[in-house]
C-alpha cells in the first residue's frame, strides 16, 4: 500500500510508536514558532523546564499579536521574551515584521520538515508541504527543550484537486467549499491531505491560505505535495536550495476521500458567526456592507494584496464603507511601496494599518453597533472583531475588495467584468526575506543574559497530583461549539494581560456568563460541563489555565477540541465525554458531583461520576494514552517532567 505525503513525513521523523491512526506516536521536531500573545507563558513555561539551548534546528519568538502598546504591559512582555529567546538560541522577530505564519512562509518554511507551534493557525506551512502542527504553548515549549512532540497519530482524509479556478475564485473558496462540506468537526482527528490534478494549478500562497484555515475544521494539520509551484515559491525568496520534492505514491490509500472540482467553484462566504456557515456569494448578494478588513495570516500574502490593488486601482472606496488593510509582513509591504500598489491602496481611500494580526483579534478596527464587517480572515465567531454585535463575513480578498468599492456584497462572476474590472493573477516578484526585524542570539547565553521581567508577568499556575476523590459543583452549562474566545476572552482590553493569569482569570467566561469566576471562586472550583466541539478555536492555553487557577477539577463534554483537550491536559484537569449526551441536560445546575477512586479509574478509560447528594451515577469515558495518564496522576505536564527529570 502506498503511502501519503502525510505519513512519509511522519515515519521520516518517528521516534517513537507505531505508525498507525489512533497510536500514540512521538516524532522530532525540526522548528517551533511562537507568537506574543501565547508566548510569554511558552517561555515562562520553557524557564521552569531550564533546558540551555534548545533542541530544535530552528526557533522564532514572533510578535504580531500584541502590537497596540498603550501601557508598558505589552511592551514589557515583548523585552521578556526576547530575553528569553537570547538565552535560548530562539530567533526574535520585532514587532512590524510582520504576522508569525507569513512570515515563516516567507523566510524559514521548507518541504518535509515539522514545525509545532503556540497558534492554531500554524498549519499554514502545510502549503509548502510541511508537516505543521498548532499546540498548546507548554507543547511547544517541550519541543524547545527536548526536541519532540508527542500526540495520537491521525486519519488521512484526502481532498482530491480537478480542474482549476477561475477569475474571481480563489483559494478561500476551496477552503470554504471544504468547510461547508465537512463542518467545523469534520477534521477532528484527521489530516487532511490534498492531491489530484487541480493541485498543480494552486501557487504556494493559496496553499498556505487552504492549509491554514484546515484549523476550522478541527483537523491536526493540513498538508499539499511540494512540486514545482513550491520550487518557484521558494527560489523567488532566494530559498531554493530548501527545495525537496515530495508527493504521495499513486497508490496512496487515504481513510476517506473529498473531490472537489475547482472549476465548478463560485465565489462563497462564511456567513455570521462561524466559518462552517457558508453560502454562495450571489445569494447574499446586495447585502449592505459597513467594514471590509483585508489581512490575517489567511489571505495577507503579495498576491492577495496585489488582487485587492487591481480592484481598488482607479476606485474609490464607497463612501459609507470603511477600508482596512493590513500586510502580512514588512517585506510584502515594502514590495507594495516599490510597485506602486500602496499608492493605489491610498488613493483609493484605505486604511494601511501595521503588518500584524490587528483586527482578526479584536486588536483594533471594531466595526461600530451592528456593522456588517467582510474580512477575509479565519474566524467569525461571535464578538471576536471587538464588537458583540457586528456580524462578520468570511470572504476572498477578491471578494472583499469588490465589495468595498460598490458598498454591498458582490458577485465577481457577474459584477466584475459589468465594472469593468479584468481580474489577473499577480506576477509574484523576486524578493530575499529581509532581517531588519530579526534578532539573533548570536554571542548570548544564560550566563550573560538575563531575564527581563516586568511587573505583569505572573508565574502560571500549576495544578497538585490526582488525588482519589475529585469532586466539585456544577458551575456552568456551557453549550455547543464552545470557543477558546469564549472561555478566555481575547481583545485589546484583555491581551495585555496575557502573561498575568490572576488577573485573566476574573473575565473567564464572561460571553457567557458574567458571574463565572466569582462563582468558580466561591464555590472553591468545581466542574464545567461542555456541548459538542467544546474549546475549539485558537491554541491559547489561557482558556485551561484560568479555570485552573480557579480551581475547576474536571469537565465534562460531549466532545472536545483537539487542541483544548491537550491543554487541558497539560495542566492537569481531567476532560471527560459523556457516553450518554442526554446527560449533559440531566444534571442539573449547582449539583455536587464526585468521581471515586479517579486514580484507578483512569486506568480503565471508564469514569463513573456520581451525584454526591442522590448518588444517581453518569458513564463517562476518559481514553487517555499512557503518557496522557502519566501527566494527569502527576497533576500536568510540567509536574511530569520534574519528576522525571
């Protein structure tokens, strides 16, 4: 039986396990990635471990999250993590390089290597072939320090490429397209692998931009052939020599199989509030439109930005529609300067806004009460743009370039040329990445650099060992498709206080309910029960540690996101899954549950939670691997790790 790009990377970098779907598996990591919003406690966690330099061949410390710096909070914590990334032999990359995926595309992504790192959206460099994995920040510091990454192997679903696009259709649309056929759980468990004939036709960048939205599905990662499109990607960025061809055997056997066929596509939107809910533009079509926001680690790339240019050149803005745009990184910026486009962006009426994450995080440019906002992000989940209110639109750059010239949302196919808008793919130029942003750690070590700490950095909490009896009161019934965003809100109120888990801690939960933490506290913990998809979203490991540093000891779920689950993990508090979701509404608010005997009943996969008051008994299940146990008895990974060190 042949085998998938997927699984000759994986077997390439195997260290230990069998290869198989559903195994525990440990492989080598060649890069990590890290980006400021998560990162201060990845390198607050990577201090504790203590490793000297770290095991990787390759280490960047990014900064594109927390970029607004009206206090000394966030600028304090970029001083601690370059600090650290010094002592460490970590590559820093200076705020205004530019977005952590972009430029990792850009500058360090190569075939047939593994990358982990502390955002979900790290699976962009799967465009190049990479096998690229977004994990929890105390994964990611692990990886620094001994050099591999532990997880259960996956399926391979395998999205099948024919025919090719046309004008107006893009790379959103297929990720889109995919989204509304498999749902925001569909990739659970799964890598999804692209191959077939209409593979050849998609350059690098649209790649990426499949690959990186491949998070909304829940998927571990997503992944494309390296071919010739990755050859030209790589050697335009004076990188060629990073080239490796890499392709699935042609009797390659995937778990499940999609076809898509490219040339059937039509313009398509994830409608509010979240990027399975999609239509065809034309259906929505006319739809008055307040913002549109081009940008994000999604669709920020040159070619993405060169298309908004040909649309906007010549234009003007609608008058009732404000324009945001914002480059992945200051070389793409730099090129747009050089070529003319950034002029075309301003005359047009545009806002050019900072090469970083900005508006996708609700760090800047909220839409005003009930806007409707087209962004051609990632993630439209409600409230995440900064305002409750707003409904946001998922779409193309192309798409949302069109739109912000006619003022509604418009069909391409049938508008664009009636505008007289002739639509092209943009010559992609020769550029060498520039390291004006980057700081290296040449000449620095432990012994002469110290750690820069500012008085926001608190120490992350860290959880006891399992004891036998773990009880607690139902604290919250939080529903389906629970986010990370709703469980540790993130917005430009709330990020500067990334790295200070005490303070965070009190707006836990607060979409939801506005009295969680001071319940959570109160009642000395307790336990959280969770719908299906509980914590997908965004990796930050906030979402686990504030409700630990709060006390909650369990939760209960009818299912869990891959990423969040791990994270929970991680600090010790057990997820467990309903085996009968009727459950879920049967226990009722404020019940005393307690689970006797956890120790032992980890071993069994099997956890019977008991109703303290009635004693009526819920089946749970817990099937944990043997290293998922070891950190749970041990109270979560950094605990494991000292006392096995």
């Amino acid at each position: 039986m042949g085998k998938t790009v997927a699984y000759k990377i994986l077997e390439n970098h195997l260290v230990a396990g069998e290869l198989a779907p559903g195994n525990e598996i440990t492989i080598r990591i060649d890069q990590t990635l890290t980006q400021d919003s998560t990162g201060t406690m990845v390198y607050l966690q990577l201090e504790a471990i203590d490793p000297g330099r770290v095991k990787t061949e390759l280490s960047v410390a990014y900064v594109d999250h927390n970029t607004l710096q009206t206090g000394f909070e966030n600028a304090d914590d970029h001083a601690f993590i370059e600090s650290v990334a010094k002592r460490h032999g970590i590559l820093f990359s200076k705020p205004g390089g530019g977005i952590c995926h972009q430029l990792h595309l850009e500058k360090y992504g190569a075939p047939g290597k593994t990358l982990i790192g502390s955002d979900s959206h790290t699976p962009t460099g799967g465009g190049l072939g990479m096998i690229a994995i977004g994990a929890g920040g105390l994964d990611v510091a692990v990886a620094m320090a001994k050099g591999v990454y532990s997880f259960t192997a996956p399926q391979v679903l395998g999205v099948r490429l024919s025919g090719s696009l046309r004008p107006w259709v893009s790379a959103k649309d297929v990720i889109l397209y995919v989204l509304k056929e498999l749902s925001v759980k569909g990739g659970v468990g799964k890598i999804i692998e692209y191959f077939g004939p209409g593979v050849a036709a998609l350059t690098a960048t649209d790649r990426a931009t499949i690959t990186n939205m491949g998070a909304e599905l829940g998927a571990t990662t997503s992944v494309f052939p390296s071919d010739e499109q990755t050859k030209r990607y790589l050697e335009l960025r004076g990188r060629g020599a990073d080239f490796t061809p890499l392709a699935a055997d042609e009797d390659a056997v995937y778990d499940e199989t999609l076809e898509v066929d490219l040339s059937a596509l039509t313009p398509l939107a994830a409608m509010p509030h979240s990027p399975d809910n999609v239509a065809a533009v034309s259906e929505i079509a006319g739809t008055v439109v307040n913002q549109v926001a081009i940008g994000s680690c999604t669709n920020s790339s040159y070619s993405d930005l060169m298309k908004a240019a040909q649309i906007l050149s010549g234009r003007r803005v609608h008058p009732e529609v404000s324009l945001v745009i914002a480059p992945g990184s200051a070389d793409i910026l730099s090129q747009l300067a050089r070529n003319g486009a950034l002029s075309a962006f301003i005359d047009a009426g545009a806002r050019v806004i900072e090469c970083a994450c900005g508006p996708c995080i609700g760090m800047g440019q909220s839409p005003k009460s009930g806007a409707v906002s087209l962004r051609t992000f990632n993630r439209n989940f409600k409230g995440r743009s900064g305002t409750l209110d707003a409904d946001v639109y998922l779409v193309s750059p192309e798409t949302a370039a069109l739109a912000a010239v006619t003022g509604v949302i418009t069909d391409g196919l049938t508008e664009g040329p009636a505008l007289g808008i002739e639509l092209t793919e943009p010559e992609e130029p020769a550029f060498t990445p520039g390291e004006n942003f980057v700081v290296r750690p040449d000449g620095c070590d432990k012994k002469n650099t110290p750690v820069e700490m500012g008085p926001n950095i608190k120490p992350f909490p860290q959880n006891i060992a399992l004891v036998d009896r773990v009880e607690g009161t139902v604290i919250l019934h939080a529903g389906d498709n629970v986010t990370t965003d709703d469980i540790m809100p993130s917005d430009s109120r709330l990020l500067p206080y990334r790295s200070n888990i005490p303070y965070l801690a009190n707006f836990c939960f607060e979409k939801i309910d506005t009295g969680f933490a001071t319940r959570a506290k109160d009642a000395n913990g307790g336990v959280i029960l969770g719908g299906e998809n509980y914590g997908q979203g965004s990796s930050r490991e906030h979402a686990a540690l504030a409700p630990l540093y709060l006390g909650v000891k369990f939760v209960i779920a009818k299912s869990f996101a891959r990423i969040h689950r791990s994270n929970l993990i991680n600090s010790g508090i057990l997820p467990l899954v309903f085996v009968n979701h009727a459950d879920y509404a049967a226990i009722s608010f404020g019940t005393r549950l307690v689970i006797e005997d956890a120790r032992a009943q980890l071993d069994s996969g099997e956890f019977i939670v008991k109703d303290a008051d009635t004693g009526r008994e819920y089946r749970t299940a817990g099937h944990f691997t043997d290293l998922e146990k070891q950190m749970l008895r041990a109270g979560g990974k950094i605990n494991l790790i000292k006392q096995t060190a």
